[in-house]
C-alpha cells in the first residue's frame, strides 16, 4: 500500500493505492495519524479510489484510525470505495460506523 497525504481546507487527504491488508502498513499508518494528531491536525479524508483490494486487517486498520481520530476530537471519514470494498463494509456493518462519501469533495465539505 501506498499514500499520497494532501491538505485542503483545513482536512487532511490521505489518497490510498495498491493492496490495504494490514501488516507493516498499519504501523507506518497508526504513525501518520498520530503525527497529525501531534500537529492538530484532526479531520481527516481517506480517499480509497486507487485501492484495488482489501481484507479484514486493512478493515482494522481504518478502524484504529478511526478510533485515533476520534479520541483526539476529530473524524476519519472514507471516499470513494469501489464496489467491491463498499460490499465488504456493508457485509461487515462497518458502513453504518465509517461516513461515506462519493467524492473527496464530499467528504471534504462534510466537515463545514
């Protein structure tokens, strides 16, 4: 897996591509949200457009974000999730846990 972290309005863009199956990913993750943490930086965006696949520790590890995220007073909120991985949420219920948006735009002005 790979990131790509952008600002825009005050939210931080984390633009995930490849494989999210958990592993060294989720520490180098964990790592990126609590440096974010550190700056104040608290609302942030994970654009899931460019993931080609999932499993269940890629699940954790958005989980743990959100869960960072939440605990500091902000968000962590998901765009754009290709069928396949929207299918995985609602099959695991974590849809009515995450908010999902279709767009970054979306999930960028969500937090006006």
């Amino acid at each position: 897996m790979k990131t790509n972290v952008t600002e825009k309005y005050g939210c931080v863009i984390i633009e995930m591509k490849g494989n999210v199956m958990g592993g060294p990913s989720t520490e180098d993750f964990t790592k990126l949200l609590h440096s974010l943490v550190e700056d104040g930086k608290i609302n942030v965006v994970v654009d899931l457009g460019k993931v080609k696949f999932m499993n269940s520790s890629g699940l954790g590890m958005l989980i743990g974000g959100l869960t960072t995220m939440k605990k500091a007073g902000g968000d962590l909120r998901i765009c754009r999730a290709d069928k396949k991985i929207e299918s995985l949420l609602v099959v695991t219920k974590l849809i009515t846990v995450f908010k999902h948006f279709k767009s970054v735009e979306e999930a960028v002005e969500s937090y006006s």
